[in-house]
C-alpha cells in the first residue's frame, strides 16, 4: 500500500506555530534560569536551562499548533466567501487590517518593557497577526463606511447602489413615454438630470417639417413636463453645453462621468458604449425586456391539463411560474401533458392569461 499523502501546513500555520514555540522556549528558559542556582547539569549534558527550552519548546509545538490552525481555519472559511471579492472590498479590507495592525501595536507595546525579549516578541507578533486578521474581516464587512472615510485616497468610492444615483434622461426615454408608468409605479424616483442638449434636440425634432418626427418631439416635450409634475421626482434642467464634445450621446456620458450620475435611456447602442466609459446605466429597454411574458403569440410549449375551462371544449393548465394556460377544443385532453401553441396572451390585473390550441401532433 502506498503511503498517504498529506497535505503540506500552510506558511501562516508554521509562522504562526513559531511564534508560539519561541514563546514557551522563553518561558522554559525564563522558569529554569531562576529555578537553576549551580548550573549542574541534570540529564546528560543538558543543565536546567537546556532542560526548560526544551520542554518549553515542546509545549509550544503541541498548544502552537492547535492555536495556529484555529486561526487559519478562520481565515479560511473567510477565504469562501472573498474568492470573488470585487477590488473595492479588498481595498476596505487592507485599510481595515493595518487599521488593526496599528491598533494592536499600540496596545501591545508595552510588554516590552518586561524586557523578556524571548517572550515579548511572539506574543506581540501573535497579537499583531490575529489583529490584522479582524481588522480586515471588518473591513471587508463595512466597507461602505471604510471607503466613505478613506477609499478617495487610494481612488476607490464607495460604490453607491444605481437607485441611489440622479439619473440623466436621454431624449429617447422621452419620446417614448413609458417612463411616466415606471415613475408612477415607484420604480423610478428621486434626482433626474435633464441636460439644455436632451431639451434642445426635442425642440429641434418638435420643429421639424416632417409630421413624425414632429408628433416625436411634441410627445417627447410632453412626457417631460408631465414627469416634472409627478411626486416623488425631481427634475433638474442642466445647462451644459460642453462645446469642445461634438456628438449629443458624447456629450450625456461626459456629464454622466463628470457628476457620478447614471444614464436612463432605450437606446441600447448608446447604453453599451457608456457601460464601456464606466458610466452606471440604466437600460429601460432591458427592463422591458425582462419583464416580458414567458412565452408569446406563435410559441409551442408543453403543458399538464389538469381541469376543465369556464367555456365549452376549453380545457386549463399552468406554467412553471404558474401562469395559466385555457386551451381551446382540448377537453378530452385533460389529465395528460400535451402540446400547445399560443394563439394570444392576455395581462390582467391579478396577472396573465395564456390563450392556446392544440398543436397538429396533439391532436393525432
């Protein structure tokens, strides 16, 4: 049989485990030299002294090794949870640990005027260590306030959550209107920027010859003074040109940059290339997107009919997000899962509705 392999003690394990040997070597060393008068030896060539380190030492072996893997096996399980810590966290966290480094000199220098050099530098080192261990776990879990307080000085902000964030509408958000249902369904609330170039080219659109670009601009200037009135928004005119920036979108990702503020927009080309400047963006389309319905007019899924509909020959199912399905013409169907197109897809106030009818497989 092969031997086992093991594996091999971590680096901070042995650090650790030394500082705890040489401590309790000192203490040896120390109890043998007051307790050792003649300095006779006592087992061989060993005296009292050489006899002390020696038990010291093992003593601290044994207790060093329990202590030092209880401290890795902390950090360790912290290690779990910090594989895919964002830099910002790791910034909080170094601050929080020579926070607790420096602390923890403070407090423990004045062991050294024992003036037991083999025992005042393992425990100060020790306490130095598990110091810094706490200070950056609390650093990493406060990392808000850590940042608020020191993470301009080394480039990092906090990163405020994007709801928190004044938003900058651009001109297609405007025009298309939907932003007055997301505002009056609470989802959009708080600062809104709307800066002179999102006014001017809606005026420009407003003014133009072509009867749909005008009914855009119109529309567009309307959903903006009707936003303004809305409780809970506050809509704030930014007059700035920026003259040396010659494109519109340019233009709304610089101020976005230069005010700490997110993009709201429907223009998804518009949204990447500000995601890509470092702009927080948010993207009404994708919300639209990710509230669509599961399933839509001309799709084939697979449902379980469990019951018979309200109307004659309709038979009932359900999705796996339990919305139901009325299937036209299915009732001998009932009780076994069959295939289903949808022909339509009702939302109502307690939810949606999916209108179907067997498919040409379901029906053979």
């Amino acid at each position: 049989m092969s031997p086992r392999l093991t594996r091999p003690p971590s680096a901070v394990v042995e650090l650790l485990r030394l500082c705890v040997v040489v401590f309790f070597a000192g203490v040896g060393y120390y109890v043998a030299e007051v307790i050792d008068r003649d300095g006779q030896p006592v087992l061989g060539a060993f005296g009292v002294v050489g006899l002390g380190i020696i038990l010291g030492s093992a003593l601290g072996y044994v207790l060093g090794g329990l202590m030092a893997r209880g401290t890795v096996g902390v950090v360790r399980a912290a290690e779990a949870g910090l594989r895919e810590t964002p830099a910002d966290q790791i910034v909080a966290g170094v601050v929080g640990a020579v926070i607790g480094v420096i602390v923890a000199a403070g407090v423990t220098w004045p062991v050294f005027l024992v003036n037991r050099p083999l025992l005042t530098l393992p425990l100060f080192a020790f306490v130095v260590v598990a110091s810094g261990l706490l200070g950056y776990r609390l650093g990493t879990s406060k990392r808000e306030a850590v940042l608020e307080m020191f993470g301009a000085r080394v480039g990092i902000s906090a990163r405020v959550p994007v709801a928190a964030l004044p938003r900058v509408i651009d001109t297609s958000v405007a025009i298309d209107g939907r932003i007055l249902a997301v505002a009056r369904a609470g989802f959009l609330h708080g600062r809104m920027l709307l800066p002179t170039v999102v006014l001017g080219e809606l005026q420009g659109l407003a003014d133009a010859g072509d009867e749909t670009r005008r009914a855009k601009g119109r529309r567009g200037l309307e959903v903006l003074e009707v936003l303004k009135r809305e409780s809970g928004v506050d809509i704030e005119v930014l007059d700035e040109e920026l003259p040396d920036v010659p494109e519109v979108d340019a233009k709304l990702v610089r101020i976005c940059l230069d005010r700490g503020a997110a993009l709201l927009t429907l223009d998804t080309n518009l949204a990447r290339a500000a995601a890509l400047a470092g702009v927080r963006v948010m993207n009404l389309h994708a919300l639209a997107l990710a509230l669509r319905p599961p399933v839509g007019a001309g799709d084939d899924v697979s449902v379980l009919l469990i019951k018979a509909g309200k109307e004659s020959g309709q038979a009932v199912g359900y999705l796996d997000d339990g919305t139901m399905v009325v299937v036209e013409r299915a009732r001998e169907s009932i009780g076994r899962e069959a295939e289903v197109r949808v022909t339509s897809v009702l939302t109502t106030a307690n939810g949606r509705m999916v209108f179907a009818r067997l498919t040409a497989d379901s029906r053979s």
